[in-house]
DNA sequence: CGAATGATTTAGATTTGGCTAAATAATTTT
DNA sequence: AAAATTATTTAGCCAAATCTAAATCATTCG
C-alpha cells in the first residue's frame, strides 16, 4: 500500500489524461512524464501486477477501482499543499504547483488529515479545482470547472470563477448561464476548445478560456 | 547541489554522530541508519567524490565545511517542519520526529524561508534543538542543550529548562549554575552519562537527564 | 613479536527506474 | 490487399543504492 515516486506520477498522470479520453495510449503517457515509450510499458506491467491497471499489450490502459483509489489520494495531498501554500505561505497561485508537485509524495494520512483539519477543511484547491475528502470522494456538489468533465458526461452549470462583464456577456451570447443542462462532446488538442451540447439540442463551440470559468455539478445519481 | 534523500540521511547522521567524537567510523553509521558497512563505504567514496567528506579509507571520517553547511540545511528543513508539525497541526512532540524525517527531503529554499517566516522565525524545535537561520546559522547566543556540545569545547551555563526543586537541588549540590564555566570530557555510550569539567579545577559525572535539562551557550569568539 | 580478532573495504549480485535500438503489431495509404 | 507509416513492446544496457561473502587492514593479546 506504499507507492514510490515514480508509481505515484504515473497513476497521477494517467488518472488526469483517461479524464479526457476515456483510455491512455503509451505515447500519450511517455509525452506528459517526458520519458520515453519503452519506460512507459515497463512501469505499465509493474502497475499491473499490483492491480491498480487494465492493461491489455496494444491496448492503452486504465485505472481500476484500487488505482483511482490511489490517484484520488495523491490527488488529496497535492492540492492541500497547493491551498496550504498559498493561503498560509503567500505563495502566488502560480507557483505553488512546482512545490506541490515534491509534497504530495509524503504519504503520511495523519499528516494530510490534520493539514486539511487546519486549513478548515477546503473544498477548492488556488486554481479551483476540487480537493477530495478523506475518503477520496468528491463532493458531489462540488463545483468542478468545466474542462475537467469528462467527455460525454451530462452536468449542470452552477456557477462561474468571475463576475467580469465581458464573461457575462460573451455567456449569455451562448445561452449558457446557470442551470444549463450541459455536455461535452469533444476536445480539440490544438487550443483545449471543445464543442459542447446544452440544452435539448444546441451543439456549440467554446474556448479553453470561457471553459475553464463554467463550473458545473454532475448530475444526481 | 541537489542532493538524493539517501545522501541527505546519510549527511545528516554524519552530522550528528561527529558531535560526540570528532570523527565517525563505517560501523557507528552502519547502526544509525540501519544498513551494512558496506554499503556505508560506497556512500563514503561518493560524498568524498562531492567533496563533502574528509575520508581516509580505514582511518573514519568527518563532514567538510561544505559537507556541514548541506548537513545544516537538512536540520533546519527538519526543525522548521517539526516545529510547524507540534505548533499548528497539533502533533504531540513525540510525533514529529517520524514525518520530519521525510518532509526535510523537500528542499525548495523558498519554502522553507516562507515557512520560517510563517513560523515567526522559531529559535527552538519541539525537543529544544536550536534551528539554524536560513544562512545555516544557530544564533550564537541559542541555548544549546549540554548533550548536543561536542567534546572539549569550553561554554557557559546559560540556563535549564525546568524549574523544578528537585533539578534546583542537584544543579546547587554539583555547583552548576548560571555562568558556570563547563566543558564535557567524556561520553559513556551505555547510559549517556558524560564527564564535565566545572569552574577552574573539578571533575564530576552527571546524568543524561541531568544533561539535557542543562542550557548552554557557546563562548564568545 | 606474531597470531587472533575485529573493523573495513572489495567483489559480485540484485532491484528499481531509466535509456536506445530493434522487432513487432496496428493503422492508414495507395 | 499490400505497402508504408506509426505505435508499442522487447531486448539489451546503465546507474544508484542496496546486500552477502570474501579479502584485507589494524589492533590487541599471549
Ligand atoms: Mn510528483
Ligand atoms: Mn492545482
Ligand atoms: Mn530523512
Ligand atoms: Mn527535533
């Protein structure tokens, strides 16, 4: 139950890249650790003796219940340093993710559990994502930013990160505002735009900017 | 100037060990971090390759000014996290040790100068060990507990750490007190007694517990 | 002094995580 | 449906940090 360094990238990583696609192939993976491709299915086949991957040879791979389980912690500790250094330490919003990056690997639940106690709990990491519990759950009232659903996932929109006039207007030009019923469909590389569904039947283009300020909640169930 | 957390361990305990005798031998290090000798000369031609270790093969060996400005570093890391460890997240003192131990491997200068700054610039850890400033420093004026002098080194009582009648009473018996003169002679392993050295002429052996309530300061110069 | 003893180093293996180059599988073109 | 291209895995190395067993150095004792 004790993961190294370099198991608990790869699981963070592949957590973070199957949001997006469902599935991660070797070169995806090797690209974001910025390691080569025979790494990759090396560690792969370790991660699947231990059970935390689906792994077919050929196939990409993906987590099993056990390996969100893990990512959802790693996940935990990273955005509690992440709340922790900018609020108490003053870091700016974006420096804290290098830093975080090293934290995260001190596994220590007493540790992560008195932290989250004293910093009160936070719901929303200093770049609005989500902080999962002790538990490794999410709150399902929690706002998650709209980039971060995965594809083909009905939500609601719940709110959004800023109250600018150019948002609200360029929202309203698309109809989106909050209650909308909301899907994505898909994601283009090139600039993280997406095309999305809303409402019954209205397919529509948005930006990665206007993207990340929807913050939606899942649907119940 | 970035070093691996098993160097980092190994520095630290070379640290510590040479405060009781100058120098440290294969065996001594090879118990403290619970490895084999051998291993521990392979780290030791390695540290020397750095430059960190004075080492003569068979003759010991002892850290350079480089080698204890790193081993400095390491212990303020370890302090700092101590101290934040016991003061905000409520961790008895007995706790802090063990998650330290991982969390002074984390060596981002800015955090560390921020969490010291965070701190209010603590002097002492939960245990009474001085922390060095963020330029490896110990206050000159910090009060050291006597177990933590290294031998023959001349210094003045400064304090204790209770108040105790009991401890009153066994300080006025060996004639110790404020501004005495001392100097420590000789450490027994088995119980941690040590031989002192009082004002001009007398020689007398106290207790371990005895010694750690025992605050000194270094003479000037 | 010269053996015996104990401490230390050397030699050779092992594990983990990484790399390059070559082989093989899958997909896309023609 | 081949051929060409791209993706993935295999094979063979390497470095760091460990270990055990054997060799060597240093010290002590008869
Ligand atoms: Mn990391
Ligand atoms: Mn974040
Ligand atoms: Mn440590
Ligand atoms: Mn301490």
């Amino acid at each position: 139950m004790n993961y190294s360094v370099s198991e608990e990238n790869y699981i963070k990583s592949i957590f973070h890249l199957q949001k997006k696609e469902g599935t991660v192939t070797t070169n995806e993976l090797a690209a974001e650790l910025k390691t080569r491709p025979a790494s990759v299915t090396d560690m792969m086949k370790k991660l699947k003796t231990k059970k935390l991957l689906h792994y077919q040879p050929y196939k990409g791979f993906r987590l099993t219940a056990d390996g969100t389980r893990v990512a959802l912690g790693i996940i935990r500790r990273h955005r509690l340093w992440e709340f922790f250094l900018a609020e108490k330490l003053k870091f700016t919003w974006d420096e804290v993710h290098e830093v975080a990056e090293e934290l995260e690997h001190v596994s220590n639940k007493k540790l992560i559990d008195k932290l989250d106690a004293y910093l009160g709990f936070p719901k929303n990491d200093p770049h609005g994502d989500p902080i999962p519990d002790a538990n490794g759950k999410i709150d399902p009232g929690k706002k998650i930013r709209l980039p971060d659903v995965p594809l083909q996932t009905l939500c609601t929109v719940a709110g959004v990160r800023n109250q600018s006039a150019e948002l609200l207007e360029l929202l309203e030009n698309k109809k989106i505002k909050i209650g909308t019923r909301i899907e994505v469909r898909k994601k283009f590389e090139f600039d993280q735009s997406m095309e999305i569904k809303t409402g019954k039947q209205s397919i529509n283009t948005i930006s990665h900017q206007l993207a990340e300020n929807i913050l939606i909640t899942y649907d119940a169930g």
